[in-house]
C-alpha cells in the first residue's frame, strides 16, 4: 500500500518534471509564436478581405461637393477625362423604402458599376449592389438603406466602377433621413 503511493508520488513528480521542461522549454517558446502569427495572419486577412471595406483602386476622388444627392443628381469629374453622374430618388433620399440608382458616364465606358453605402460615423452593414447597364448605356439598380438608431445620419455612396482597366471609386456624402423623407 505504502509503496504504490509512493509509487503514485513519484510517477507525479516525474509527469510534472516533464510538463515543466515543456513548459519553460523553447518548444513551446515556438508554439506560442507560432499561435500568435497565426491570429495576426488571420486577423490582417480577414481586415483585408472584409467585405465592409471597399476594393483596393487605382483612383479614389474626395468627395463630390456642392452637390446635394437629396435634391439632384451630382455630376464628379474624372481626372484624366470624363465624367460620372450619380442620381439617388425619391429626393429626398428616404430610410427603408427602395431607392433608385441611376448612374450616367460621360467620356468613359465601364464594364462593371457597383455603388456601396456606409455609414460615415459607424457600422451600419454592408450595402453594396451591382448597377446594371441600360440599353442607353446608363447604369442602374434599386437600393436600401437601413433606418438609424439615431435618427438622422450621414452616409457615404460610394460608386465603383471600372473603366479602361482602371478601378475608379467616386464617394458622395449626404444626410438621410432629412426632413420631408
Ligand atoms: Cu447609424
């Protein structure tokens, strides 16, 4: 009886020898590393590759100003030649009711069109749809965006396109829902 707790005891002693070599070792050392570039791996793809965000482009304007979307369509001129109209209706832009995207280009002909809305000052999701051309070579598509817990928000409609094998991306600001919406 006796022997076999000592027995037990040294078996113990001898487990915890080894798992404090594993422990303190440099074995594990490299398996921590190991773990930790492996989150950062994860963490910069899924960042990089996250939907929310928008595609890497070859040419981003600021944003279009003197020009408000909730009461006409605005017009953003390409620096290089051509330019890009953006019409959101009803005017004013409302919450939760179904937009309609109208996007019209001047000196240039795109092969893709895509508009994604986000919010300026927080998370509301990902918006994003592909405009289709129409037989006069406009570029359409209908729309939502959700309603704010705030209330009033600002929003960016960013339009993407791509032209000429160039990647284009146009943002406009604009409130909604304002007043009369
Ligand atoms: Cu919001």
């Amino acid at each position: 009886m006796w022997q076999s707790v000592a027995g037990a005891q040294k078996e113990y002693r001898r487990l915890c020898g080894i798992l404090r070599r594993v422990k303190s070792g440099n074995h594990s050392l490299l398996v921590d590393i190991a773990i930790i570039l492996a989150l950062v791996l994860i963490a910069v793809v899924g960042y990089k590759y996250s939907p929310l965000l928008l595609p890497e482009t070859d040419l981003t304007l600021s944003p279009v100003d003197g020009c408000d979307l909730n009461r006409q369509p605005c017009r953003a001129v390409i620096p290089g030649g051509g330019s890009i109209e953006l019409g959101i209706s009803p005017n004013p832009i409302p919450v939760v009711k179904p937009l309609r995207v109208v996007a019209t280009f001047s000196g240039l002909d795109p092969s893709k069109v895509e508009l994604d809305f986000q919010g300026v000052a927080m998370e509301m999701g990902f918006n994003r749809l592909t405009l289709t051309r129409m037989a006069d070579g406009r570029y359409t598509g209908e729309a939502t965006i959700p309603v704010c817990v705030t209330g009033r928000m600002l929003w960016r409609a960013t339009l993407l396109v791509e032209a000429d094998h160039r990647r284009i991306a146009v943002p406009y600001l604009f409130d909604a829902p304002v007043a009369g919406s």
